[in-house]
C-alpha cells in the first residue's frame, strides 16, 4: 500500500521531563563498517524551515538512546555563516513556524510557545497548531472523543476491557478508533506578558470526522489566508463503512466571519490534501488525486484563483507524485517528485498558465532525494539524503531551470561517523523485462568491493506496493548497512512504482502475482548472468509490507534461486487480507474487489495468487517478521507463515513485536530486528 513505505513517518509525543535529554552521543566504530549501534547513534535532521524576516533557519532533529530506550526532539535555530549554519539557540520540541520573526513551537510539555510565551486557556493535549498571519487567532489540533466506550455505555462495568464494534474503522494503523483529531479556531489574547486562548471553536464539533486525516496528516493539512479571515481545512466527511471504502477528502474553506463552510473541490472524488494559499491570496494550491479508492492515484499540483474560480492541474504532462511544495511568491510554486528513482525539487510559475501550460524548471540533479523547506529570497533551503548519507541541510540558488552555483552542505550532523567509516557504492543498472521494457534497478556495492570475490546477493523487495525505490536513506532497511555486512543489493524498480509514468506505476493494481514478479526475477536473474562476482548459490530475497508478500510469494515460484528469505510485515493470505485490513479502499483498487465475486476475473486472478496456496512448494529458510500493533496487515499473517513453514519441514524463525506497528521504531527492537536480520542471512548464505 502507498502509505506502507519503509520509511517510518515522524511521530512526535510529548518528551519526558522528568528525564535527562538525550543529547548527540559519541561513538567509536571498530573495523570501518556502519553497524546498527552507529545507525542509532546518528542525529536525524527531520525538516528545515528558513525564516525570510529574521533571517534565520530552525531545523528538527533527534537524537537516540538505545540504552534508555527512547529519544529526544530538538529544534535548532541557526544564522546562514558562510558555508555552515551557526547554532545561536535550541530547545526540546517538535512542529516548529515562524511568526514575525519569533519562534513558535511545541515544547516537550506538550504546551505551545509563541516567542518566549507559553500559550494557556486550552487544557486539551495539543498535537499542531497554526497562527493566524496577523497573530489574533490560532489553530490548535486535538483529539476529540467520537466513540462511545464500554465504560460509558455501562458505567457499573468500569473494569470490562471489551469493546463492541457496530460499523468498520474500528481500528486504524495502530489504534483502535475511539478519537479524531479536530481542529480548534482560538482567539488569542496577550496581556500582562502572557498570550491566552480564548472563544475556541472546534470547527467539527458534533461530528466523527477527523482534521488533519489519520494516521500521518499535519497542520499542513491546514491554512490560513493571508488576510486572516479565511482559512482552508482538508477532511474527508465520512464515517464507519463510508470512510473505509473512500479516499474522497476535500478541501473547505471556512469564514471566519460569516462562520459557514464551503467545499472548495466538490466533485472530485479523490484525495485533496495540504490546501496552501499564495502570499497575496489570490490563489490557493491543493494537492488532488482524482480517482475515488485509488489511494495511489497521480497526486497533481492544482491551483485555483479565489475570485475568478480559474482552476488549472500545474503538474499535468509530469507523470508522477508531487509529494510536497510550498510557494516560494505570488507567482511561483516549488515541489518535489520522483523521477527515475531519485527525487528531485522542480520550479512552476503561474503567470504563464493563462495561455498554456506552465513550463516546468527542474532545480537540483544527481543522484540524490531532495525535501524542500524553503527560501529566503533568492537562496533555497532543504533537505537532501541518499543510500548513501542520511538528511543534510542544503542550499542553492537557481535562475531559471539550472542551479547558478554549487549546492552547498550547510550542516554536517554525522561526519563523525561518516569519517569512521567506508560505505559501499551505488550504481544504477537498466535492464530489460520480458515484455520488453527498460527497468531502472540499483545495485549497492559492498565497502572495499573486489570483483575477483564471490559475494552473496540480496534481491530487495520494495513495500508500497507504489512506493518509490528511491535515493532514500532509512534507519532500519538499510543498504550501507547491507553492504557493511558484505551482501551485494539488488533493488528494482518493478511495475507499479512512481516516476516512471502512469502506466508503469498503475500496472501492478489487480496483478500481484504477475509482471512485478516477473520483474523481479529479471533483475536477480540478469544480474547473476551476468557478473562473475555474484555467487548464484548464495542468493538471497528480503522485502516488508508489499515486498513481504513479494517474498512469500516468490518462495513457492522461486525454482531454488534462493538459499534465505526475510518476509517483514507481509500478507501471506489474501483472502484474509481482504477482510482484516482497515483501509477497504486499498483492497477493493488493489486486489480487484472481493474474493466471493466469483465473476469478477481481475479479483479471482489476484486471489488465486495468494502465497498461501504455493506453500507447498515452499523449500528454502525463511524468517518471518511482524509487529502486533500492526493493524493494517495483521500479525497473524506472519505467524500463520511462519506455522506453514514449520508445518511443512522448512526452517523458519518468526521475529514478533507486541510493542511495534507496521515499522519498528523503538531503538531497542530495531537492534534486536538488525541483529536477527543478519543472523539469519549469514547462516545460510555466508
């Protein structure tokens, strides 16, 4: 599923006080390769927001103890000194904005500060909030109670822990469904040196739905007009089985005034998402899938002039995913997409859509994934990663579509580790499928590579199953990593991948079983033909979510390629599937519909490719991975392979989480996950 991406999304709690910080650790690295300890050790830069009025940048970044099983979040404020970003300030907190200079933020009480003011009058846990541009109101996200629970329904049973379940989305992600965030419009009121929020209004009150969307939208689902007197809000109107089968989300806009709502995108039946007004606020940009269900549809960058009703698709003729812009002026957008594997930020002008379509600059090149934060005048800020580097602060300046100079590393957060250690290459590879097509795949190079050497070869399996296979840098699935423990990676760009055009992206939808595997098996298969290097009897095949079942399918289609699988998070049975996860939409675009509708043929096609039927021909080591809190593929599913396989005589180990969603992130599981993950592929493939 698209939002099943390996990389873990940023969940910020409130911190601990009673608790120490924890702060940049020190580490020495033995033998020159990147270890797990190390991975943990690092600081991850989360965002960057430059500042035009003060000239000053805040950035995120988080620091973990694997001792103490758990993190800090800092935010940095920093001047633009030559080369490097100076630190003059940092505090504990998370969602950092800048309001006329000054920072605001949430601290690690859970409290927002303006300035130097912690905000009062709202007793309510605060999740995001948003200033008005004039500072005389404010947006605050919390969690309202929309469901009943056993207590309420029978209070002389305060102790039952059952609960009874009358529609669908009773769960979602990670949590059973009992609240949803609503956004609150405060007016603010300074007096005697302190700010108070005052006259809140819950602009959903009364209702079930949900402002950002779970489980991963922000405030920057939210926006304020540049006047103030309007503001843009993204919500998806549904409940229960109407939510569970829709991604239909639209954009309202609500008046301050007047207090009545308008859906701005009435008639599109897809997801409308992070609504951003132009500075003057003669415009308002939104991101729009257009197909109902199809969470994975292309997501187009769409503006419409608020006066005239002008509306214009800026991104149409790209072929991929804007995955998040900002304005940069009244007249220019800036946003990022994937093309050809690597993520680039691009540049889109408005006054010339009045006659044509927009012309689109790209901005940055090479191989690397770029994240947009901001300008300040002509500079550029962002973040920049690859598989071979996690996120940096860069800048650059442009002028029309190519960099005027060099873009210059502003920080460099973990070149202690970095000069501790020598990681491997990344080299892009295309290769020819059986129908024909040109597929781009990366292949990852362990350190000190020799191709007089025979190495063992993974055959990575990308989650999603639309999910890019990216220049990203992740602190679990990790290619250097990989490589540090001298395993050559293969890693395609299979059908049904963004960034290589709709009908590539849109292939795999009905056809689990089909090209995508066949695309695959090219890949490893082209590569051990034809490189002396690789040692075809020490192959091995690992993948989460998507790339899960990828490898519990591929272990009864493999014809003895394969001596180790890792399967993290995987559907092992379809038809189960269908039904256990929370998000029908996915199931009913994916899979083709339902598996009793036995006229439907797309859907019999994908079922009758279940894993769980090949598992007699399952002969090869497997370990499976799950976490019990994953509640959009449910850990049965791995237990339930694990089981098949013990069943059956094959070797299997099953790594299980009670703790743990669809990702692993508490540092002390992502040890215990590394260290089983190597385990196990060292023992039948070194």
């Amino acid at each position: 599923m698209a939002t099943l991406a390996l990389l873990a999304t940023s969940c910020q709690t409130k911190e601990d006080t009673t608790q120490a910080p924890i702060t940049k650790p020190e580490i020495t690295i033995e033998g020159g390769r990147l270890t797990s300890e190390a991975l943990w050790a690092m600081g991850r830069i989360n965002s960057v927001h430059p500042d035009e009025q003060s000239a000053r940048i805040a950035y995120t970044i988080s620091y973990y103890s694997v001792e103490e099983n758990r993190s800090t979040s800092w935010i940095r404020v920093c001047e633009v000194k030559g080369e490097r970003l100076e630190v003059i300030g940092e505090v504990i907190g998370h969602s950092p904005a800048w309001h006329n200079g000054q920072l605001c933020y949430i601290n690690g009480d859970g409290q927002v500060v303006i300035g130097d003011k912690v905000l009062t009058g709202f007793d309510k846990d605060i999740e995001g909030f948003l200033l008005s541009p004039q500072g005389d109101k404010i947006i605050l996200i919390t969690q309202v109670k929309t469901v009943a629970s056993t207590a309420d329904k029978h209070p002389d049973l305060p102790l039952a822990s059952g609960r009874v379940v009358d529609d669908l989305m009773y769960k979602h992600w990670d949590e059973w469904t009992e609240t949803a965030p609503h956004p609150f419009v405060c007016d603010l009121k300074t007096e005697n040196g302190k700010v108070q929020a005052e006259n809140c209004l819950d602009l959903l009150e009364g209702t079930p739905y949900e402002s950002p969307m779970k489980p991963f939208g922000g405030v920057e689902q939210l926006a304020w007009s540049p006047d103030g007197k309007q503001l843009a809000y993204t919500c998806r109107k549904k409940s229960g089985l109407d939510y569970a089968v829709s991604t239909n989300s639209d954009i309202y806009l609500y008046d301050i005034a007047t207090g009545t709502h308008t859906n701005l995108t009435a008639g599109n039946m897809g997801y409308d998402t992070n609504p951003s007004y132009s500075p003057d606020g003669q415009w308002i940009a939104w991101q729009s899938m257009e197909r109902d269900g199809y969470e994975s549809d292309e997501n187009r960058l769409m503006i419409q002039h608020l006066q005239t009703g002008e509306r214009h698709f800026l991104t149409k003729g790209i072929e991929t995913n804007v995955d998040s812009y900002y304005w940069k002026d009244n007249n220019s957008l800036v946003f990022s997409a994937v093309w050809h594997g690597t993520s680039q930020l691009y540049e889109v002008n408005i006054p010339s859509i009045t006659s044509h379509l927009s012309p689109i600059n790209l901005l940055t090149s090479g191989q690397y994934d770029y994240v947009p934060g901001g300008n300040i005048g002509d500079t550029y800020y962002c973040l920049r990663h690859s598989m071979r580097e996690a996120n940096e602060i860069f800048a650059f300046e442009a002028k029309g579509d190519k960099a005027k100079g060099t873009v210059i590393q502003l920080t460099h957060e973990n070149d202690n580790i970095y000069s501790q250690i020598e990681m491997g290459t990344v080299v892009p590879r295309w290769q020819k499928t059986t129908d024909g097509k040109d597929m781009l795949t990366w292949i990852i190079y362990p350190p000190h590579f020799d191709a007089n050497k025979k190495y063992p070869t993974l055959l990575y399996c990308e989650g999603g199953p639309q999910s890019p296979v990216s220049q990203f840098w992740s602190f679990r699935w990790n290619f250097m990593m990989m490589a540090a423990n001298d395993y050559i990676i293969v890693a395609p760009n299979r059908r049904g991948l963004p960034g290589f055009g709709n009908a590539w992206n849109e292939q795999i939808s009905g056809d689990y079983g089909g090209q995508c595997m066949k695309d695959y098996l090219s890949a490893i298969d082209e590569f051990v033909a034809n490189e002396k290097y690789v040692d075809k009897d020490r192959l091995g095949c690992v993948g989460a979510s998507f790339g899960g079942f990828s490898v519990y399918w591929l272990a009864g289609h493999h014809d003895k390629r394969f001596k180790a699988f890792i399967a993290h998070d995987g559907i092992f049975n379809m038809e189960m599937q269908y039904l256990e996860t929370e998000e029908k939409w996915f199931a009913n675009w994916d899979m083709g519909g339902a598996y009793w509708d036995k006229s439907n043929k797309i859907a019999q096609r994908t079922f009758a490719n279940s894993p769980h039927l090949f598992v007699d021909k399952w002969d090869t080591p497997i370990l499976c991975i799950h976490g019990e809190k994953d509640y959009r593929i449910l850990a049965n599913q791995g237990m339930a392979a694990f089981d098949a396989a013990k069943m059956r005589g094959v070797p299997a180990q099953l790594l299980i989480f009670p703790d743990e969603n669809h990702w692993v992130l508490k540092p002390q599981n992502g040890i215990l996950w590394q260290r089983t993950f190597f385990a196990w592929l060292d023992k039948y493939l070194k």
